[in-house]
C-alpha cells in the first residue's frame, strides 16, 4: 500500500528556515505536491513539481519555497526560507501515480516570535 510519511515541521521565527521531508512508498508517481491548510482556511497549493522536474509555486511563496525530491531516497522535500507568520499550516504531501491521489498525515508549522 502506498504510504507517505512527513516530518520537519515545527516552530521557527520569522525570517526562519525549515525543510519539510515526506517519505513515499508503495507505488510509482507522476506528480508531487505539498498542500497546505491553515486554520479557519481552505487548502491551498504550496509547490508542486512534476516527475519531469517542473515546479510551480503560487505567489505567496514563490522565491521562498523550493521543492524538489530524492528518487534515490523516495522522498520528496520542502524547502522553505524567509518563513512569515502566513506561512503558518498544516503541511501535507500529495502524491499522484495516475489514478489516485495519496495524502500524507500533516506536519505543523508555526512561524511566530
């Protein structure tokens, strides 16, 4: 079964820096994303990338955010500098292996002073 397990998270400052790791097993994917979700909000998209190698982030975190993957290590990874208090979530993974969408368990991140 596919499972993907997240870590990384937690509290930093603003200004800050934290690397969000999702370690994914059980299938093969063509598409990774991590979504977030803050709280009283909706999910939103974070960054995605392709298994080309495209990425795509929306405004909000564009030129902050990088997300990138280890297929050596099957995990895919967030990382994110120049955190502001916005940035504030619950974390999740998201996978695509063509059929379905797999959603890993949340990490927090909490970016305060």
């Amino acid at each position: 079964q596919v499972q993907l397990v997240e870590s990384g998270g937690g509290l930093v400052q603003p200004g800050g820096s934290l690397r969000l790791s999702c370690a994914a097993s059980g299938g093969i994917f063509i598409f990774y994303a991590w979504y977030r979700q803050a709280s009283g909000k909706q999910r939103e998209l974070a960054a995605s990338i392709t298994s080309g190698g495209t990425t795509r982030y929306p405004d909000s975190v564009k030129g902050r955010f990088t997300i990138s993957r280890d297929n050596a290590k099957h995990t895919l990874y967030l990382q994110m500098n120049s955190l502001k208090p916005e940035d504030t979530a619950v974390y999740y993974c998201n996978v695509f292996d063509g059929s379905r969408l797999y959603w890993g368990q949340g990490t927090q991140v909490t970016v305060s002073s």
